[in-house]
DNA sequence: AGATTTATATAAACACTGTATATTTACAAC
DNA sequence: GTTGTAAATATACAGTGTTTATATAAATCT
C-alpha cells in the first residue's frame, strides 16, 4: 500500500504536522523536534512531510511565525485591556502579559528568543512581520508616552546608520511609528527579557513569595526611569 | 592496526579533544559540535573520546566550566584594573568586559547562558563554583558600594525562601556574602545579559556609532539607579 | 627476561537523525 | 476510459551518539 485512501489519511495533514510538532515541542523541548517523531506520531513516514514543507527548517520557520503570532496577540489583547489614557497601566499589563506568556509556553519563548534548534538560522525576512507586531504593544504605548509629552528619555542613543533601512521597515507595521519611540522600547524589551530568559533557563533563582518579585521590581525601576508623571 | 603506538598517539589526548572542540565551535557553532568530527580533526575514531568522557554531556560540562572560568578571569580583571575605592570605574570596567568577552566569543557566551546542546542540561552542581566566581565580581562591587552606604535598592524583594540554601552555597565563595548585594547583582547581570544576549543573537540592531550606544546608555542607567554618589 | 595485567586504542554494529530518489497508487479531469 | 497529477510509501545514503568486543602497546609483577 503505498499510497493509503483518502479515508484513512489524516485531514488536514499540513495543520496537524504542526499541532504534533508542538506536542513534541512541549513534551520533550525544542531541541528534540524530529520529523520522524512527528510522523511516528502521525502514523506516516517521514519523507510525507516533505509534501508540505520542503524541509525541517521551513517547519521550524512555520512554528516561530505561529509563535510570534500567539505572543504578539497576547501583548496587543493585554495592551487593550486597559484604556487607552492609562498608559502607566497599559505598560504593567503588557509587561505581566509578556512574563505569563513565558512561563506559560517556556519551550515556545526559547524557539523564538533562543537559538536551541541546531543549525537554525532564522529568516529574518519571513518571520519580521509576525516578530514587529509582537513588539508594536510596547511600542505603541511608549510612543503615545512621547506624544503626551511624558517620555523620560535624554540623550537616547541613535541606531546604528547601517540600520536605519531596518528601522524605516517598521513604518509598514503601523502609523505610530517613531524612531525614539522604537529605541526606548527595544531598551525595555531587554531588559524584561533578560529577567524572563534567565528565569525560564533556570539560570536565577525566584524572588518574592511568588517567584515575580525581582520582575515587578524591575517593572516599577523601568517606570520611573521613563515615565515624566 | 587496533592500537598505534605511542610516538603516533596524540599527546596529552583529553586537552585536544578540548582544544579540537572549541575550534569546532568557533567555526560551526555550539550546536554543530560532534564527537565523530572532533575525532576526524584529531585523526582518531569516536570511541575513543569516551576514554576520557563518559559521554557527551560530560564533555560539554567540561567546556562550559572552561568558558566560564575564561569569563570570570576576565571579569575579575576588569574589576581589577581599576581601583579599588572607583567604585563607578569598577562597575564600567566590569560591565565593558562583560560584553566584550560576549562579543569575543559569542559562541561561548551562548554556550554557557543559552541552551545551544540539544538534549543538554546543565549539571548545576558541577558548574556552580566556576559560575559563582564569574559573578562575584559584580557582587563584590556592588557590596563594597552597600559597605560605604551608597547602594541604592530601597524595597528590594528578597530571594524565595525555597532558595535560600543556594543562597548561602554562596558563603563558600568569598567572605564578601550579602544577599542583598548578590540580589542586586542578579538584577545588574539580568540587563547586562538582556542587551548583550539579543545583540550577538542579532535580534536588536546596533546603536550609536560603534554599535555600543545602547549598552553605555543602559550602563549609566544602572549607575544613576544603584550609586548613590 | 618472561608472564601478566592494565590502559588505550580500533572495529563493528545499533538505533537514531534529515533528506533525496524512485515508485506506486488514489483521485480528478478530459 | 485514459491520462495526468498529487500524495503517499519504499528504499537508500550519510550523518549522529553510543555500546560491545577485540587487539595491542605499555606498565607491572615475579
């Protein structure tokens, strides 16, 4: 039988390629995705999967897009839970939103943020659009912040002239943009992801009777340095 | 042929597989590494590594207590090099070497704070001591600044009782202990390491001329918020 | 010196991995 | 009803870490 009937194949293969793919993800970590797993999981041989993506990095590149896209919703629904004119408050939601997102699908961080698939290099070029709208939380709100006047930021370091044709892509992914505004927000975003990071890899050890203190700590030191109240 | 003699035998062995190993890892990338292509650069088979490892965890444990006794030194160093009643200068010192070891060997830096092994989880009880000393340096700074009343922490949550033993697994490694002053240098660490590890990850763009713009900002941050001067 | 033990390598094999190629067959269209 | 295409399998190749058995150089003991 070299070919099954439609009958006993699975529907929608290409869907549950990835629906596996994430079991296994979740199950064993990243670094152990395998296309034979995930068709031994499937009931099919693995040169299958070759019918939908051309190759395991094409797969790979096709689970960091779907997890850019569940992170980034996260970011714009926690942004959105709070008015509009609570910009202080918007920024706390976010940033909860961006530790709960973490913790909740640690292995799904690590394969955007980290590099734990081997010989994985990411396509920038594919994946920017589902990447830029997970950071356009932060950074609507950080400009709304220069806009009203209430952002704390002197002498804030240009980017590098080489990437200004990076920056100028940004104009694509909504009208809010602005180059200080897009400076400050990376800034912030490292400095939550250095928290979360290390947290996730185990590398620092909780604070706080619930393991979040050092990061609203580091909340509340991000609000003072950057919101003129 | 089943065993060469000794005049064709690769002197002191378990040292090249090492060096081999970290050749391979600057030149593919942590992930890359392979026991077999160590053993084709050191013209020997397999099998015969694992006279010296057990396996290949225990084969990346030893490079990663090597990477981390190369980083430490230099953290050590830095610290060093400036005097030591300059408290800011030690910080700077400390903070530029910091990301200039990262950029240097950005392989290593990924090695030891990311999880490039597939498979691989840190023994931690193996690494701690080579770890612990790579941190110190900050931690004795920060201390020193504590002792003279210019640390500046108000409020700073205090590390989750679970964690305490670890806490003062600390005390073995300098008399300089003082959870506050090693709660603050966690804090410190998570933004060095927040900036430097999306920047030789190639997620953020450089900032300023030299493409430091970004870190020394955050520097002086951290300066303007732990010093009281 | 000769026998014995130990250390250190190779050889061969096993169970994995991603991937390329050829083959087969179900299904759709003319 | 024939033809063409799409989607799967079968097979194979080169790579991986690791295990086992085996051979031999070197060290030790008598």
């Amino acid at each position: 039988m070299v070919r099954p009937p439609k009958t006993q194949q699975t529907p929608n293969l290409r869907r549950s390629i990835l629906d596996t793919a994430w079991l296994q993800i979740a199950q064993l970590g990243a670094p152990a995705l395998s296309l034979r797993g995930i068709a031994r999981a499937l009931g099919i041989t693995a040169p299958a999967i070759y019918n939908y993506y051309p190759d395991r990095d094409a797969l790979v590149t096709a689970l960091i897009i779907e997890a850019y896209t569940s992170f980034g919703g996260a970011q714009l629904a926690a942004r959105d839970s709070v008015p509009a004119e609570d910009l202080e408050g918007r920024m706390v939601a976010i940033g909860n939103a961006y530790r709960q997102w973490a913790l909740t699908y640690p292995e799904r961080y690590q394969l955007i943020f980290g590099t734990p698939i081997p010989g994985y290099a990411t396509p920038m070029e594919q994946v920017f659009p589902a990447a830029a709208r997970s950071l356009s939380a932060l950074v609507s709100v950080v400009d709304a912040l220069r806009l009203a006047g209430r952002l704390n930021a002197p002498d804030f370091p240009p980017p590098h002239p080489d990437f200004l044709p990076v920056f100028e892509m940004w104009q694509k992914f909504g009208d809010e943009y602005n180059p200080l505004s897009l400076s400050v927000a990376i800034l912030i975003w490292t400095r939550v992801h250095g928290i979360v990071s290390l947290e996730i890899g185990r590398q620092i050890p909780p604070f706080g009777p619930d393991g979040a203190g050092l990061y609203e700590y580091e909340m509340q030191s991000i609000k003072k340095q950057f919101f003129i109240r």
